[in-house]
C-alpha cells in the first residue's frame, strides 16, 4: 500500500475512532454513576446474606469470555428478548447493530473496573471521618458527597481511566451485540480486525499504534493516581 493509499485508509478510519471514542466516553460516564453506587454500597453494607455472591455476579464481566457476554446481552436486548421487546413495543427502539449497543457492551465490560476501585477507595476510609460527620449533623447524601466521595475520588479516577480504556479496545461484545457498519457501528478495535482480514496489514499496523498510545497513555495517568492514593491511606 503506498503513502497515499495509506493516508487515504487512515482518513477513511476516523469515524472508526471518532465513534470508539464516543462509545468509551459514554462507557465511562455511566461506569462512573453504576459502578461508584455499587462500589459504595458494598464498601458500606459489608454484611449481608449474600454479598459475596454479589460481589462475584457484578465482577464477572472481568472474567467471562466478551463472547459469552455479548451473547447474554443478545438474549437480553435483542427484538426477541424480555428488555429488547419491551423497548421496541412501547419506544421503537432497537439496541442491535446501533451504538447504543456498543456502549451497553462497553458499559458492562468495564464496569468492574470502577466499581472495584471504587469498592476499594470507599472501605480504606477513615471510618472516624464519617462518624465525626454525623455528628456534626450531616445526611448520609451530604455525608457522601462532602466527605467520602472528595476523599475517594483519586481512586475512582484511577477506575475510571482504566474502564475507559478497556472500553476503547472492547471488540468481541461490542461485535457481537453492534455488529460492524462502518459509519454506524465499526470501532475502532472492529477496524482493525476488518484490516487484517482484507490484508491492510499497513493500515492495521497504523490503527494499532494508535490504540496502544492511546491506552499507554491512559495506564501512565491511572498509575500516577494509584501511588497517591496509596499514600493518602498509609
């Protein structure tokens, strides 16, 4: 492929990045309501019949083969299954072979991510904080957002930046449940795939630089905010 053809390639991949990147903005931002609520609510309830079932049930997205997951989102929100009918009847919408999709697939690849960090942030707090709080006379929401959430955030931010970029590489969920229109639903990961496949291998070379310095960047800033947090619970 020469220079030009290759220019002309990478040009023709934008929308494939330009979409990633949307797709694990969206990702992070709804990782970052879901997984700090749940992260909070089991650093708080630290007993309960079945906690740790549940804690097992929310991290098995790290786990699962992204196959497998894209396959229970299929069943889930698919025209035939219980959501993707109930969507489609009442609202007309169709979460297959749509973006939506994939930030629902990137959504739930990511999430334990953030709700691990955030479970983590959350439970090293100094305790005496929040009882020093109570008695001052704040609410539990004032209690969260003026005390455990400013002193928890480095911690979520580390959450948040790695979930962003497992987000931004998603491909076997996000292919599964979005399929690959280029325009509609081809990320950026897909893209490279569909370069392979074609034998662009200059073209898929140019794309995968692109995410490793993408997420390299990302892994630095997230290890910069660990030591700190660290620090501040030692």
């Amino acid at each position: 492929m020469g220079d030009s053809a290759l220019f002309s390639a990478l040009q023709a991949s934008w929308p494939a990045l330009a979409l990633s990147l949307k797709v694990a903005l969206w990702a992070t931002g709804l990782n970052l309501l879901l997984g700090t609520a749940a992260g909070f609510a089991l650093a708080r309830l630290r007993v309960f019949p079945g906690r740790e079932l549940l804690d097992a049930l929310l991290t098995l997205p790290m786990v699962l083969p992204p196959t497998v997951l894209g396959y229970y989102l299929l069943v889930l929100i698919g025209k035939r299954g219980p959501l993707g009918a109930w969507l489609f009847e009442h609202f007309g919408i169709t979460l297959i072979f749509s973006w939506q999709g994939a930030v629902i697939a990137a959504t739930l690849v990511s999430f334990p991510l953030v709700m691990k960090s955030a479970r983590a942030a959350f439970e090293n707090l100094d305790p005496q904080l929040a009882q020093a709080a109570r008695v001052l006379g704040l609410s539990e929401a004032a209690l969260f957002f003026r005390v455990s959430l400013p002193l928890a955030w480095r911690g979520i931010l580390a959450g948040l930046l790695l979930a962003f970029a497992r987000a931004l590489g998603e491909f076997g969920a996000t292919l599964m449940v979005a399929g690959s229109i280029p325009g509609r639903t081809q990320t950026l990961s897909i893209a490279v795939y569909e370069a392979v496949q074609s034998g662009q291998d200059e073209l898929a070379n140019s794309l995968v630089i692109i995410i490793s310095i993408t997420c390299v960047a990302v892994l630095l800033a997230a290890g910069r905010l660990a030591p700190a947090t660290r620090r501040a619970e030692a």
